[in-house]
C-alpha cells in the first residue's frame, strides 16, 4: 500500500485538485469536473497519513457548496441545478468516506502484519516453514543463528541437511509420516534429538511441529531449541548425582561402624522412655479418675442432699400430722398423709435402686444373663408395673410387629423399658399419651418410646447419657440424673445402640436397637 513516495503522490493529488477546482469555477455548469475532485481523493488512498484526505475532502465539499450558493445568489440555479450540486456532494462526501475506511482497514493490517514479523524476526526460538516436500520456504533470524548460516541461506535448501547423515533415513520416514497425519506436537517425545550445523557440528535440540493449509499447498512449522546449555547442566547434575552417591557410600560404610553401638544405646534409652512414658500414662489417667471421681461425688452430695431431703420432710410432716388426726371421724386425713409417706418411701426406693445399679456398673458387677423368652410377656409385665405410676389422665399406647420370641437378657430389657417408660411419663403433663414401639427382625430388636412431654433444650443434649445430669427446664422434677445414664450402660453392655431425638415443648423420642 504504502511502497510509492508519499511526496510525489501529495503534489499529484493536489495539483489534480487544484485543476478540478479552477474547471469547475470556470464552468459550474459542467458537472464532469467532479471526477477530478473525485479522483484526488482517491489517489490520497496511497498516501499513509490521513491528513491528506480529510483537506481533499474538505475542500471539495467546499468548493461544490460555494458554487452552489454563487448561484443561488445570482438567481442561476433551477431544480435540476440543485439535484446536480446534491448529488456531487454526495458522491464527493462518499468518496472521502471510502477512502478512509479502505486506508484504516490497510493500517490495520499494516500493523498486525509489523507486529507478525516482529515476533518472527525477534523470536528467541529458530522458526522455519516447509512446503510438502520438505524444502524450507522461510526462516527466521534465530534459526540461523542456531544452525550457523548466512542471512537467507536457509531458503531453499531440504530440511534434511539440518540432521545428521545418521539419521538421514529415519527422519525421512517420520516426515512422510507426519505428512500423512500431521498433528500439532513435539517431535521425538522419549529419545534425544540433534540438529546439524553448517560446518557439520552436531548438537541437541527441541523440535515443536505445527501445520497449515494455503491454496491447497500443506506447509509445516517447525519450532527449533537448542538445548546445548540444558543438556551441559544436566550432565553437570548427573556428575553432581554420582559424586553425592559416592560419598553417601563412604558415609554409609563410616556409619556401619557406629550403628552396633548406638542401636544398642538407643534401644536402652527407648525402654527407659517407655517406662517413663507408660508411667506418665497411668499417672494421667490415675488423675484423670481421681478428678471425674471428686466430680461425681460432688454431683452426688448436691443431688442426694436435695433428693432425700424432700421425701424426708415430706415424711417427717405426714408423720406429725397424723398424730394430730386421733378421731375416728379423721380416717380421711390420716389414710391421706399415709400415702404421702407411702410415696416418699417408693420414691427413696427408687433413688438407692439407682445408686445401687450404678454401684454395680461401675464396679463391673452387672453380668448379662440371656434366655429365650416372649417380647409380649415381658411388655404386659412393663405395663403392670408402670400404668399405675402413670399421671391422671396418661395412657400408654404400645405396638408390636415381627416374631415374639427372642434371645437376651430379661430383666435388662425390662429395666430399660421401665426406666424410659417412667421418664415420658414424669416429663409428660395430664392426659398426654405416651408410645412404646417394639420391632422384631432377624437379627434385632429395635424399640422405640416417644412422649409429648417438655423436651430437652439442644444445646444441652449432648450431655444426657452422663451421670447426674438434668437439664435445665427439669430442675423442678424430682430425679437423680441416673435414668439415661443406667440405661446407655446397660444398652452398652447388650452391644446395643441408643440415639435420643427432641425438641424443647414438642416431645422426645427414645430409640434402641440390641442383637437378638
């Protein structure tokens, strides 16, 4: 586009606008004179700056309306005068458009094809392009350099006077291979490759292959390193390797002198740390028992002091009171605080039964004795026993599905049920029902007891299974805090599972699951 001398060019275009423009004063009437203006816009396409343009431009769309308006004024213009002007101001007016879109989209490509050749000419990397039969077309300054010729000298010459005569039959063959099913990859992926230089010289190299298609024609990139440096340094390395294993040997056999005896040393110092570090156990967990030891007995002092001293006021006030009550007439007040006194003892019962199944478990004295026996025996003995404790208004609803019999310990089973029956019914108001669920399969027995009662607050059940521990919305419930915990070590001891699932003010809901 831009190989004429700009010069020349200008004065061309100016002189051709200037003749335009005197024609077209002398005689506005010939229409034809536009082409000029035309043409000097035109010809301002090979000039590389823009500035050219935009004056022919100009003063073209000048000229015509200048000549326009002189005629108006002399009262020399018709219609088909006007549509002429119009239509020349037009044609001038896109002329002008043309042209300097046509030069922006040369520039453009001007400036991506300087960019191209830069980053062929300056590319630290030897660039060289094959035709299909392997004749290089085109070069670049680096590979050149890397193969040792003269400016253009590689042009025309067959790539494979660029490899070794060694390996002039095999690279050959992989080239018509690679002509066949060309693909963009490395070359020689696994094995060392070597160019060759002008004056014969071999040396290492990386080689990148990509392809292109142009007017049918197939052309191959390749993409050349030389790898002279990496490969010393590597050998360096290689020389470091052996020499460190060397003297890793010598260390070795110097070390081999000194092993018996310090292995000796060390196995003595190691005994002696285990002995230190088996005593620091025991010692720790000693401590450890020693501290959950005066936690429970804490625990245990608050709670008994509280528990037995309800009973026992309660008790002590019943007593008092029925000696007061000495008229056959006052049966009623004295049968009244008898079974106060009655319900106070059953619940002080109830409080050293609990100290005495902990007693035991913790003393390891609980064994499990397993028989065969009928699920449904044993739930008509629950419900014997716990209905009548049941608060006004409470019923127990049970359910029963699989086989009848099965192979455990009893009374465990039944302590259990009686312990989690007791607590739906105690942490349940008035007239709530309260579900017993028993499932029999072929390897468990799942059972499941849901009330309608407070609830345990979530952030306090993770502590339910411990001794001694009542939540907080049930300090005003009589209890020892044992109930769960009892009942987690006897599920335990029946290698069973247990999971508690509750919400604060909508119920709990106990399930177990032992192997029958």
């Amino acid at each position: 586009m831009f190989e004429f001398k700009s010069r020349q060019l200008i004065v061309f275009s100016l002189l051709l606008l200037i003749i335009s423009s005197l024609l077209m004063i002398w005689q506005p009437g010939y229409h034809f004179f536009v082409g000029g203006l035309m043409t000097a816009i035109l010809v301002s396409l090979f000039i590389q700056r823009n500035g050219i343009t935009y004056f022919t431009t100009a003063w073209s769309l000048l000229l015509i309306t200048g000549i326009s308006i002189e005629e108006w004024l002399h009262g020399e213009i018709s219609t088909e005068t006007t549509l002429q002007h119009s239509f020349s101001f037009l044609l001038v007016l896109g002329t002008g458009m043309f042209t300097l879109y046509v030069k922006g989209l040369y520039q453009k490509l001007y400036a991506e094809e300087e960019q191209l050749n830069a980053l062929f000419e300056h590319a630290t990397e030897g660039i060289m392009l094959t035709d299909e039969q392997g004749y290089i077309v085109l070069a670049n300054p680096a590979a050149e350099r890397i193969f040792g010729y003269e400016s253009k000298e590689l042009q025309g010459i067959h790539i494979e006077q660029l490899v070794p005569h060694r390996f002039h039959e095999m690279h050959s063959r992989h080239r018509q291979q690679f002509y066949q099913h060309p693909a963009h990859r490395r070359m020689g992926a696994g094995r060392d490759l070597y160019g060759r230089k002008k004056d014969g010289q071999e040396f290492p190299v990386e080689v990148s292959l990509s392809f292109f298609y142009q007017h049918k024609r197939f052309y191959v990139i390749a993409f050349v390193v030389d790898i002279t440096l990496r490969k010393q340094a590597e050998q360096h390395l290689l020389q470091q390797k052996e020499a460190l294993e060397k003297l890793t040997d010598d260390m070795r056999r110097m070390n081999q002198e000194l092993e018996g005896e310090v292995e000796r040393r060390t196995h003595h110092l190691q005994q002696t740390l285990m002995q230190l570090e088996q005593s620091r156990r025991e010692l720790q967990e000693a401590l450890q028992k020693e501290k959950e030891l005066s936690e429970i007995k804490s625990r245990f002092v608050s709670m008994a002091s509280h528990e037995f001293r309800t009973p026992l006021s309660t008790i002590l006030s019943s007593a008092s009171l029925i000696l007061r009550y000495t008229g056959a007439e006052q049966q009623q007040q004295r049968e009244k605080h008898v079974h106060r006194i009655k319900d106070a003892v059953a619940h002080m019962n109830n409080l050293l039964e609990d100290f005495l199944s902990l007693g035991k478990l913790e003393e390891g004295k609980v064994e499990v004795r397993k028989e065969y026996f009928s699920l449904s025996e044993l739930v008509d003995e629950v419900k014997e026993e716990i209905v009548p404790l049941f608060k006004p208004g409470q019923h127990l609803e049970c359910r029963f599905s699989g086989e009848a019999e099965v192979h455990t310990d009893k009374q465990m089973l039944k302590a259990i049920l009686i312990n989690l029956l007791t607590n739906a019914s105690k942490f349940s108001p008035e007239n709530k029902p309260v579900l017993l669920e028993l499932y029999r399969d072929t390897s468990w027995l799942r059972v499941s007891v849901k009330d309608e009662g407070m609830g345990i607050p979530e952030r306090e059940q993770h502590h339910l299974f411990s001794s001694f521990f009542r939540a907080s919305n049930a300090t005003n419930i009589q209890g020892t805090g044992l109930g769960l915990h009892i009942v987690k070590r006897y599920v335990d001891l029946l290698n069973g599972q247990i999971t508690i699932n509750s919400e604060q003010g909508r119920g709990t809901e106990v399930h177990f699951s032992i192997p029958i």
